[in-house]
C-alpha cells in the first residue's frame, strides 16, 4: 500500500513540489512511486501561474497562456485533484483533513501550502463592493469587469503589485491613480534616484500619483464611490485596489496547533513542528524570513520533494533574492543591500537622457547590491556576483559595464528580445526561433534554461545564445525563472558540483568512478553521458600513476581518436610539431591519402593537415603508416593539449626578436598528450606584431627583444577573449615551467568543459598569478606534477591502436542473416 | 517467420559498451550494459541518422554522439522531451553467445 500525501493549496509552491517529487520516482511510471496523491485547492482552476497575472490584467496574456499544469497532467500523474473546496479544518490526531464541503481525507504526510492573502487595510468602509486584493484569476476578472462599466480606479499601495495592477488597469482604458503612503515607490527595492525615475516614466505613460497620502476610509453607499485621507482630501473612485502587502495564510495550520510566527515554521527540511507536517511557499517561516517571490519557493520545492521522497540529502538554507518589474517598456532590476552604509563603496552611473541609472554598492571588494534603471542587461550576472561573494577586485574598472565576455549573449536585454519577431533566429546551430521557445516555455510550462534546452535545443550546442534564450525565458515566465541556482549540481544524476567531486577525489582518495559515485550518493547506476566523462577526466588528471582510463566513458572522438563527422567517418589530423613539417613527411601523408581513397585534405586553422572521410576500419592501420613516417596523433578530437601557432620568428623575418618557431615546437614537445579539462591551445610570436595570434590562446608567447611575455585565458572561438598578460620572463627554460606550471593549475582546478578564459575569470586573474608569480614552492610542484602526469600522457594512442589496443572499436562483425 | 543468428560472444562486447553487427547491409548496434544485459537496435539515431553504436551507454539508454538525444535501448524510443524511433530486436544470450532474432520476409 502506498502512503496517502495530502497537498493543501493547488499554488505554484505545492505543485512545483509535487513536480519535483515525481522527478524522484522510478522513469516510467508516472507520479509518485510512493505516495497516493490528493491535491486541494479553493480556487476553481489548476495550478496556474500567478506571477503572470499582471500580464493578463494588462492583455498581454490569457488565462490559457499561464496555466502551468493542466487538468490532464493530475490525471496522467495520478494525482487526485479537489478544485473550489477549501480545507477548513486539519485534524492531527485523526491524521485527515475537512473540506468546507465536508469532505474527510486521510492523509499519511500532509503538505502546506497556503500562500498568502492581501492585506485589505482596516479602515471604515473596506468592505464596500468593488474593493479588492490582487492575488488571483478572481481579483483579475473583477478588475476587467470593472473596466468594462467604470471609469476611476484607485490604486492604494506603490510598490511592485500595485504598480502592476495600476498599469493593467490603465491599459484597460481607466484612470488610474496610487496612492502611496510613503514619499518613495518601491522604496523596498529601489534608492531615491531610481524611484524618482521609475514614477517618472510611469508619469509619462499615464498614470498619477499621490504621495505620502493615509487612506482613512472607503466611501460610498453599497459600492465605492470615492477614497478619503487623513488630510480630509477625497478622490473619485469606482474600483480600489489595495496593494499594500501580504501575510502569510496561517489560520488553518494555526487552529491546528502547528507553530506559527509570521508564517508557519518550518526548519533547514521544510517540515513542520509537527514531523508528519511540511509547509512550503509564501505561507512559510524559515530562518525568521518570509518570502514573497517564486525563486526562493521552488528552491524550498526541491528541498521538500527531496524529504518526502525519502532521500533526505539536501537542505534549504535561505535564499538572496532579487526583484523585477513587469511593466512592458520599463527595466527595472534590484537586489541586495542596494542603500549604501558607512563605509560601503557605490558606483554610479547616470545617463538622464537615455533613462539608464545603474548603482552597485560594494563592500570589501564583493558585491552587496544592485539597482538598475533602463538597463537591466546585466542584473543576472550582478546577482550572481552576490551570490557567489565572488571578489571584483580584477574587473572593479569596468564592472558598470557589464560582463566582460559575453559576446553575442551580451546583446540580449529583455526588451529587446521582446521586441524580435517570432521568426527571429535565436540559436544558430540548432536553427530554433523566438516563436519555438516562446511556445514551448508557456506550452510545457518551463522555468529553467536546462528544461528550455532539453525541449528546444536552443542553447544547447555552442551555448552563445544563452544570454537571449535567458532573456526569452525571463519575459515570458516572469522572475520565477531560477536563473541563478546557488550551487549547479554536475548533471541530473547527483546533487553535487563540479567543485565537490574535485574535492571529494582528492581529500578522501576516491580512486574509481564506483567509489566516486557511491561515496557522493550518484543517483543513477553508471551516471550519464555528462558526468561519466567528468568524472573519468578528474580522476585521470588527479591519479596519473594509478588510475586506469575508461574508454566507455569518453565521447566517441576520443574514444576512436578522431573526430566523428556526420556521416560516421572520422578525420585525421597528425601533429606537426609547431607547425614545422619536412618534405618527406608531407609524401608519407600525401601517400597515405592516395592508399586509404581519402576524399579531402585540407590546411586546417591549427597550422597543419586534416584528412576528411576516413572510414572507422580503415583507422588502425591507416595510423600504422603515419606512425612509420614519424607522425603522432595530433589530438584534433580531444579535451585535451591540441596546437602551437608558430610564426616564422627570427630565423627568417625581419622582425623577429627570437626563435619563435624553435620554441613553439618546445612548447609542444613539453604538453602534448596532456588531457585537459577541455581544449587547450598555444601560439608562440616573434614579436609584438603577433603573426601567431598569441593573444587570443589558452597560453600565449609573444617574444620581445629583452624577453617573452607570457599571456594566458584567450580564446578566438564563440566568445572571443583576449588573453591576460600573466608576466614577463627572460628565457625559454622559464617560458617552459611557466607553460608547465599553468598547464597543470588548470587541469587540477577547472570544471571539466570549461576553457581557460571561463576559468580565468571565474577564479580570477589575481589569484591565478599571485599563485604562479609569488609562491616558488606552489610552482615547482605543479611543474613536478604536470611532467610525472605527462610521462604516462605522451604515449601515442594512434601507435597503441595500430598495434592493436582496444581493436573491437574498429571492428565490424559482418554476418549474412 | 523468424530466425535466430548468432552474432558475438558476450564477452567481446565491453561493459557499456556495443559493437557493430553488419548483417545484409544492415548496420545493427548490440550493446552490453553494466550488468550485462544486451539490446539489439538498428544503429541509426531517429534524429539524423547517427551512429548510436558511438554513444555512451547509461543505465538502459544510449546517448547519440551526433546532437545527444538519448534513446532507450529496450523500446529503441528517443527519451522525452525529444520524439522518433528506431527499431529494436529480441536478443537472447546462450551460454555466453549473443544471438539476435531477424525477422525473414
Ligand atoms: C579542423 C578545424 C577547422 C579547420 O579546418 O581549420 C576545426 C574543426 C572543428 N572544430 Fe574548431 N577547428 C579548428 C580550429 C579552430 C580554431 C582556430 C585555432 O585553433 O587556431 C578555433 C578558435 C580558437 C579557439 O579555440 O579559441 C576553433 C574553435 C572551435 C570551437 C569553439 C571553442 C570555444 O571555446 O569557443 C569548437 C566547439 C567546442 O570545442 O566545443 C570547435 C569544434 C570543432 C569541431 C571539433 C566540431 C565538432 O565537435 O565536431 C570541428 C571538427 C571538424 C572535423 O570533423 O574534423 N572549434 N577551432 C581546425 C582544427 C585545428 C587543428 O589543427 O587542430
Ligand atoms: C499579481 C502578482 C504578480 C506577481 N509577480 C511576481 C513576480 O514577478 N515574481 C515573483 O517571483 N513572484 C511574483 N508574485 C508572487 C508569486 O506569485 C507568489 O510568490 C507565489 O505564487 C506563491 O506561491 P504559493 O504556492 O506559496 O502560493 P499561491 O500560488 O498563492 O498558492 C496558494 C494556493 O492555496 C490556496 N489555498 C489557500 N488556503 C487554502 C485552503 N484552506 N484550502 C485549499 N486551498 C487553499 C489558494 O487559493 C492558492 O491557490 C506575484 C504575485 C501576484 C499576485
Ligand atoms: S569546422 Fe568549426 S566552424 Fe566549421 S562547421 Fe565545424 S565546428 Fe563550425
Ligand atoms: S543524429 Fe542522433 S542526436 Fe542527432
């Protein structure tokens, strides 16, 4: 028999549960392997998006447009759903809940999730017909009703919900006028400046305002016909809204004898003072907090779906949250302890003209808050800043003006991808549209940018488009998408980091994947296709002596040492050391094409031959005769050390200042065979003209007369960065450990797929070379590191397959049927 | 009406692993999960065509090294959210040989 789980509140906080308990249960069965489930809800609907509602006010939306989970999904999932009943009474004792219709249900685990009421301010008159909250489909029809008959709304309350009713209100045609108790809208989330500027903009658009004005009480016979002051003053009114706050629905669970404060309390795993009992959403208390927005709420979703569901590994520590304005035409993004206090420091810029006022108060070097008028591009990234506690000492300089490597993401502010036609093109290598990802984030009810990937693609292949794809995301759900996770877990088979697996290896000496995923609780058996990989990568990279490679666990290109095209043949490109090559070696490879009927041949940007349409069989001994020749594998296919760029150097061009060409084939001499987190890339110039582009390379030389400097984290690809100049060195012994010493930093410190420039600006630069430059001790061991890794790196695996390593990869079994 | 071939022994398939069985010019991709059961499906990927026989194996499904889709290996049915099919064959292992059931027309 299965337990009986009761969830009170058919609300976005119990459903998104709800969802993500199903998430636990076995793959096919649907709902919950656990638990037979029983919804109840007081509104009439299924579970909808409430967020959304502004948007329907303002008829930018339908009511079809936002409902989240259809009747069908309860059906599908098993769930039983009692709609338009409330629950009036929780017997603890009897273990059931009473509906106001009288029904009794029994229930094993009972889940709250009453969100919360408006609060309707107790002044004479409040009663009255046609004063109302903003909180549900109910409010919304009465308000469009309204608009239908009357003229004159009153709007009391200036913060986010008022200032969205009254714009709905006002594109239905009304007057509309709110009232503000204080001398500042949203004073909550915004400083003076950036609220001053928001009623501005609202001033143009239409809407008036009084300010500092105490709402005495509702006028009127039966139903409202004007709002009177403390001051004696009077205004007309036919509809009043009033937005002055929430509060927590806590009755039910207080007649109960469950505790309450505020909200109903509840610890670190969302349960109740009653164990059979857990609470979530806005009618919670957690950690004294109460929230208001969907973003902590789903986090408190995931902690308590993982406690029912019987896992019990995570817990919900309280979130930071940041606050967006939904009214069409204006950004508006804040966050954090955005009021400045003695000793903070704040940026500010101002552009009056083009409406764009951004301001970060900063503490010790961290980001501590946010306020961005006219300009919210960056708000994502702020928040993330301040989540992470990351320091901004590197990039203090040009923090205002966004984020440094965005590229083409960099480009994509809400309302400007609002304003692209459906049929825009958002994801070039998947070829998906505005209109794709606009239909499938309201048709499938998606929140996250991982779900947008898994049902669109965008974003899934060279991840450029994510920043637009974010922004999609942002104005079509609303704030409720969870742009920011506190901590990404590696893939869906665990909950745990890239930094945590890197740990784990190391502090507890897990030396196999099982260990790996049995000592960090992997929910699936051999995981997946993402973190099978990783995993193999970090401890090939932490274990060199010791830990035998799985080829299973690599991707196809490096399992067969070439790359995969899109026919299934494969392509070879061997390693030209710096890009030198001799006459002899080019007849072998020109041989070689002629023997294996190869299609096409080309000078590839890496400064050396690619082979096209090599059939997988053909591979082994294909290898055998470059092998013959002198040539090794050039890596073309793998996460690991793949070219120096070279120019010509001082050998032959006028300019040169040294020996770049020599060095470069050092250079490679020294790294190649080293597998990296991802790709790692090198170029060597003779001199500042940078014939080899060496600014743009995972590690660049450019030699100068007195010396070399040596730069790292550039790339030339999707997002181009140029590199940072890591130091100045005199000699090539010193070029050689520095290579050395950064190589392996990066091998033993960077998440798996993740470049060097990410890299570099995530752990930042200052770190990275203070640790290099300033620690002899730190240097010369991850030069030791790197060279006793390397000893077991630098065999050729194209030699090895030649000679019959893992054969069954090139063999086909051919069998008449 | 039908035949069973036998096509590999069990063990020159690696766990998690697969081989490629070329019968009448029909590519079909056996593989071998970690406990060591085996599927048999046509080594096409429903999206385009890729060779499923280079993915990785996980659990009982098959990630496509072409655009990652993940297919189940039982039902040769690509894992929601993506949509197509590709299709499967009975499989039986007798003392430690893979046969594979070809349906004959
Ligand atoms: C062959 C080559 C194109 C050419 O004909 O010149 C090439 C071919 C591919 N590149 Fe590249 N890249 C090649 C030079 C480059 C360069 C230029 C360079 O190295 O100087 C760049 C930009 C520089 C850089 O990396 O910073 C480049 C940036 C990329 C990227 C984007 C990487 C990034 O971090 O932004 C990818 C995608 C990826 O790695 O995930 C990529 C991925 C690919 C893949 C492996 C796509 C794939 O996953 O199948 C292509 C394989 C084709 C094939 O079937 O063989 N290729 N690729 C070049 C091989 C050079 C070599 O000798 O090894
Ligand atoms: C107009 C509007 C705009 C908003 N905009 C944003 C935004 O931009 N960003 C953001 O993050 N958040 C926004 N919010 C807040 C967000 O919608 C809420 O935080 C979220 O919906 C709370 O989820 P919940 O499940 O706790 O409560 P709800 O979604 O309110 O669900 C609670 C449900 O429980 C039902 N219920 C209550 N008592 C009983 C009972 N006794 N028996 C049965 N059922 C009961 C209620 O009828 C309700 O359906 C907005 C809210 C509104 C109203
Ligand atoms: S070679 Fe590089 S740029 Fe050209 S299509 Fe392939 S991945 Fe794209
Ligand atoms: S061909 Fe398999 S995912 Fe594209």
């Amino acid at each position: 028999m299965k337990e009986k789980l009761v969830l009170i509140g058919n609300g976005m906080a119990g459903v998104r549960t709800l969802e993500e308990l199903f998430k636990h249960s076995d793959g096919d069965s649907k709902g919950s392997d656990i638990y037979d489930v029983t919804v109840i809800g007081a509104e009439p609907h299924p579970n909808y998006n409430r967020i959304m509602l502004s948007p329907v006010l303002a008829s930018e939306k339908t009511i079809d447009d936002i409902i989240l989970n259809s009747l069908d999904w309860y059906k599908e999932n098993n769930v039983e759903l009692v709609t338009g009943d409330a629950v009036s009474e929780i017997n603890r004792v009897k273990q059931c809940v009473i509906t106001e219709s009288g029904k009794q249900i029994d229930y094993d685990r009972l889940l709250i999730a009453t969100g919360s009421n408006p609060f309707i301010i107790p002044v004479p008159g409040a009663e009255k017909e046609g004063v109302i909250g903003f909180r549900d489909i109910h409010d919304v029809h009465t308000m469009l009703d309204a608009a239908q008959k009357y003229k004159k709304a009153v709007v009391i309350g200036g913060g986010l919900l008022g200032l969205e009713a009254a714009n709905g209100l006002m594109k239905q045609g009304m007057d509309v006028t709110v009232v503000h108790l204080l001398d500042a809208l949203m004073e909550r989330q915004l400083d003076k400046t950036a609220s001053e500027m928001l009623k501005l903009s609202l001033e143009q658009k239409g809407l008036s305002f009084m300010m500092q004005a105490q709402t005495a009480e509702i006028v009127g016979d039966k139903r409202v016909s004007a709002v009177k002051f403390a001051d004696g003053s009077e205004v007309d009114a036919d509809l009043v809204v009033m937005a002055v706050g929430i509060r927590p629905s806590i009755e039910l669970a207080q007649k109960a004898g469950i505790y309450c404060e505020r909200g109903v309390v509840v610890n670190d795993t969302m349960q109740t003072y009653d164990p059979k009992i857990y609470a979530v959403g806005e009618c919670v208390q957690h950690r004294k907090e109460c929230y208001g927005l969907v973003a902590p709420l789903f986090e408190q979703a995931k902690v308590a779906a993982n406690h029912l569901a019987k896992i019990g590994s995570i817990r919900y520590q309280g979130s930071m949250i940041s606050t967006k304005l939904k009214v069409t035409g204006i950004d508006l993004f804040s966050a954090g302890e955005f009021n400045e206090v003695d000793g903070d420091e704040t940026l500010v810029m101002q552009d009056a003209s083009c409406g764009i006022y951004k301001k970060l108060v900063i503490r010790d070097n961290k980001l501590k808050g946010a306020v961005l008028f006219g300009d919210t591009m960056d708000g994502t990234w702020y928040f993330q800043l301040m989540r992470d506690a990351t320091s901004i000492a590197d990039f203090r300089r040009t923090i205002m003006f966004g984020q440094h490597d965005v590229g083409d993401a960099g480009h994509g502010d809400v309302s400007r991808v609002m304003a692209l036609p459906d049929s825009a093109e958002i994801c070039g290598c998947n070829g998906v549209c505005k209109g794709d990802i606009v239909n499938a984030i309201t048709k499938k009810g998606l929140f996250t940018l991982a779900e947008v990937q898994a049902h669109t693609k965008a974003s899934s292949s060279c991840g450029s488009c994510t920043g637009l794809v974010e922004a999609i995301l942002a104005s079509t759900v609303g704030d409720g998408y969870d742009a920011t996770p506190n901590k990404k877990a590696i893939c869906a088979c665990t909950e745990h980091s890239h930094d945590d697996v890197i740990d784990a290896i190391k502090k507890h000496e897990l030396k196999s994947m099982q260990a790996v995923r049995e000592f960090l609780e992997w929910k699936t058996p051999d995981g997946c296709a993402t973190c099978r990989p990783a995993l193999n990568y970090y401890l090939l990279a932490r274990w060199p002596e010791e830990y035998q490679d799985d080829a299973q666990s690599r991707f196809i290109n490096e399992r067969a040492h070439g790359n995969i095209q899109k026919d299934g043949t494969y392509s070879v490109v061997p390693r030209m050391f710096g890009g030198l090559v001799k006459p002899d070696e080019l007849r072998a490879i020109a041989d070689v094409c002629d023997k294996y009927d190869v299609p096409e041949m080309k000078v590839t940007g890496g400064q050396r031959i690619d082979l096209f349409g090599v059939q997988k069989q053909d591979l082994p001994s294909m290898w055998k005769d470059l092998s013959a020749a002198g040539f090794v594998s050039g890596h073309a296919y793998g996460k690991a050390m793949r070219t120096v760029k070279t120019c010509a150097g001082k050998t032959w061009c006028r300019f040169g200042t040294q020996d770049s060409t020599g060095l470069g084939v050092k250079l490679e001499q020294l790294t190649w065979g080293s597998w990296m987190p991802h790709k790692f890339k090198l170029a060597v110039s003779g001199c500042p003209r940078n014939c080899a582009e060496a600014t743009i390379k995972d590690f660049g030389v450019v030699a100068v007369e007195s010396g070399y400097e040596l730069l790292i984290g550039g790339n030339g690809g999707i997002k181009v960065r140029v590199t940072d100049l890591l130091t100045k060195v005199e000699t090539e012994e010193q070029v050689l450990e520095y290579c050395a010493a950064f190589c392996q930093m990066y091998r033993e410190e960077a998440h798996y797929l993740e470049r060097t420039a990410p890299w570099v600006e995530r752990v930042g630069l200052s770190s990275i070379r203070d640790r290099l430059l300033n620690n002899e001790i730190e240097r010369s061991e991850l030069v030791e590191r790197f060279k006793l890794s390397q000893q077991y790196a630098q065999v050729d695996p194209w030699k090895a397959r030649a000679e019959g390593k893992s054969s069954y990869e090139f063999t086909q079994l051919k069998i008449a049927g | 009406m039908s035949n069973w071939i036998e096509v590999v022994s069990l063990k020159d398939i690696p766990k998690l692993g697969s081989r490629v069985i070329d019968v009448n010019q029909m590519k079909i991709a056996v593989f071998r999960t970690s406990d060591d059961r085996v599927f048999a499906i046509k080594n096409a990927c429903p999206h385009k065509g890729g060779p499923l026989s280079e993915g990785i194996v996980h659990g009982t499904s098959v990630t496509c090294p072409l655009h990652n889709w993940k297919i189940d290996l039982a039902s040769g049915e690509a894992i929601s959210p993506d949509h197509g099919c590709t299709n499967v064959f009975p499989v039986k292992i007798e003392n430690g040989q893979v046969f594979i059931e070809l349906l004959v027309a």
